[in-house]
C-alpha cells in the first residue's frame, strides 16, 4: 500500500510540470524528477563484463575540452552540450542524436566572448522547448524538434567563471545559479528576479511541489535554501550548501531533503518537509565536493570523501533515523552523481562504471567495467539504455536483461 501511494505522489507531482515527458525518459539534470532516480525501469542486466556500445556517436569531445554536463533523454532522441575554447572565446555546439542509432538529427553553435573555460550545464526539457545555459553568461531556449532559436537571454553576471549550474522549470520560471540565483520568464527569457544571498555557479536547482505549489530549493555557498519561484523570496534556509545538487524524495507517504556539503560540518544531512518548514531528522559527519546522493527505498546512497578523488566511499543509510547500513572505500570517485534503476546503483568511479545492489543488507558489487567515461561526468538512463560521455564520443549501451 505504502509503495502504491509513493507511486501516486510521484506521478501527481511530475504531471504538474514535465508535460508530455515519461517517467522513461531522462530530460533534464539528475532525471525526471531531478533525484537520480530512473522510475518504471525495465529489468536490467546484473553484469557489465562483454557488453559493447550499441552505437557510439564520435566526434563529440568532453572533459576540459567539451565541458562535464550530462546528457539528456526524451522521446527517442539525445541531447546535450560540447564546447571547444580557444583564446577568449567559447563555442558552445548543442547538439540532438537519435536514440536508436546515435546518428545526428541536428546541431546549434554559439559563440561566448570574454571566457576560456568551458561550461558544464545540462540541458533542459520541457514540453517541446530545450533550455541550455551557455558557458559564459548566456541562456538559449530551442526547439527541441529542430533546434531553431526561440529566444536567448544575456544574463548580468558579476564573473566570467564558466557556469556548471542546470535550469530547472517551475511553472513559468526558468531557474538557476549562474553567481546568483536567477528567474527567467520561460516565454520570453526577460530576467524576472535575481535572488542575491545565494551565490555559486555550480549547484543546480531542483524543485519540491507541496500540495500543489511549486517550490525551488537550491544549494547557496553556505546554506540550503527554499525559494518562492514566481518572485526569488528566500522561505526558509538549513545548513549545507555547496556545489551539490540538492535531493527531495517522497519515502513514507511524505517529502524528505537530502544535503550532501563540503563542509563535515553540515555532513549528510536529512530534513522532513512539512507546512511549517523543514523537521531536522540527522547528520553525519560526510562530506564531498559536489557529488549529490540518491534515494531508493527509504535509503540514501552516496558518494564521499573524495580528496581530488582518492579515499571516496560509497555508504547505504536510512533515511529516517540516520543509521548507517553499511560503508566501503569506493577506489577511485569525482564529483560523479550515483543514480538508481531497476533497484540498482549505477556510480561512476574514475572512468570505471559500477553496478551496486540497492539494498540496506550488504554492499554487493554485482559488476563494474570500464566504459572510458570522461572523468566528473554523470550517466543517463532512459529505456534500459544507458547514455556516457567519453573522451571524444557519446556512447549508449543497451543494459536490458532481455533486449
């Protein structure tokens, strides 16, 4: 009963605002509800050993030439972003593939002036529209269908720093961090409200929808924060912060927040989400850069400890009293998200994918392999196929137990 009524929760809430877009496909940063979770998954391989891409699309460099965003999956088509830098200048090239076969339906290039760094956003569905932050100071709205311009909006930013932040879409506001919280109208682009206590360019909204209402919750420098989306009001803040993706999950029939912080301090952080704002419920001393956890079945999973990646494990914890399930030192891990389908984690460790058991019982490798991912980058899931960036290459491998 209790998982039926989560079910039903996660389908109302989604339906508020991803329009035509399935539970099946990927459209946006960390999923369809934007927590890392791959919903209504087919049954899924238990082992990674032989299995060869089912098509690789090449030419399409990642990593510190072609940026670290992730791709992004919707109605049998791929989407997403590589950028080439020379001197000062920025050429961003969206780009849209054919799920089945990886061959290109059509690309976009703009130009950014003024950086040297290239960005690492995600793009963005919803409806029929491709939001996509540029690597410098600019936000592209296309046509998912044919990548035609609808509109572009020049943002007022205080640095030239690439931006690693993604959109998320909250009603008619276009939300992200690009050195400050922004809202765009997602008609016209026109900045609506700038939000400027929280700061950053790297950690990407997300949103929490609370009895029909739309809210944005964001990571700031130091503080994690909850934002009316129609005007940027801060609601109320928590401890954490940082350049991670922050994490609501619907587990026992309510909303938890997860935080994940730089800072052991503010740790591994869990919140029950209530009308008078968030319930402390635990912490631990955890910290990672910028790595985001997963939940799946009233258990947090994640990724930390990583110095420039050595000494990163992965830990299993409940997510209502803080009890750890169990830890292990995870090798070699960098900023990549884990994310969960089919009741399996799926971590990028180095350029290494591991296949975990979602399970509080043991830690149980089922398998790993080495798909040659571009190192900081996050895979996608959609239809039992899975999406990696690699060094000059987007790769789909077909991981469906009976395909």
């Amino acid at each position: 009963m209790r998982s039926l009524f989560r079910s039903y929760c996660i389908l109302a809430a989604i339906g508020l605002w991803v329009g035509p877009t399935t539970f099946a496909d990927w459209p946006q940063w960390r999923g369809p509800e934007g927590n890392g979770l791959g919903s209504r998954s087919p049954s899924l391989t238990n082992t990674l050993a032989g299995l060869s891409p089912l098509w690789s699309a090449e030419h399409i460099p990642s990593g510190d030439q072609g940026g670290r965003g992730c791709l992004v999956i919707q109605a049998g088509k791929v989407y997403g972003v590589s950028s080439v830098s020379s001197q000062s200048t920025v050429t961003d090239e969206v780009f849209c593939l054919d799920a089945a076969n990886g061959k290109m339906i059509w690309k976009a290039q703009f130009h950014e002036t003024g950086i040297r760094e290239v960005g690492s956003s995600t793009p963005c569905i919803v409806k029929d529209r491709l939001y996509v932050v540029g690597s410098g100071s600019t936000v592209h709205c296309l046509n998912a269908a044919n990548g035609n311009p609808i509109w572009e909006s020049a943002l007022s930013r205080s640095s030239k720093e690439p931006i690693a932040s993604s959109i998320t879409v909250a009603g008619h506001v276009a939300v992200l961090l690009a050195d400050v919280l922004i809202g765009l109208d997602v008609e016209t682009g026109k900045t609506l409200w700038t939000q400027d206590q929280i700061t950053g360019r790297e950690s990407s909204p997300v949103q929490w929808n609370s009895k029909g209402h739309d809210y944005v919750i964001c990571n700031g420098s130091q503080e994690t924060d909850v934002v009316e989306p129609s005007d940027g009001r801060i609601l109320w803040s928590v401890p954490g912060g940082g350049k991670s993706t922050p994490v609501v999950a619907q587990e026992y029939g309510g909303d938890f927040l997860l935080t994940l912080s730089e800072d052991r301090k503010a740790g591994l952080a869990a919140y029950r989400l209530t009308d008078k704002g968030p319930q402390k419920l635990w912490t631990l001393p955890e910290s990672d850069r910028a790595s985001s956890p997963v939940v799946f079945d009233a258990h947090v999973y994640a990724i930390a400890g990583g110095s420039n990646g050595h000494g990163a494990h992965v830990l299993c914890v409940h997510i209502d009293t803080g009890q750890i399930a169990w830890q292990e030192v995870i090798d070699f891990a960098e900023v990549s998200s884990p994310m969960v389908a089919d009741g399996k984690v799926f971590a990028v460790c180095g350029t290494f994918l591991y296949l975990l058991q979602a399970t509080p019982e043991k830690y149980s490798v089922l398998s790993q392999a080495d798909y040659r991912i571009t190192l900081c980058t996050s895979p996608a899931i959609a239809e039992g196929r899975l999406y990696v960036r690699q060094a000059n290459a987007v790769a789909c491998y077909d991981l469906r137990s009976t395909p």
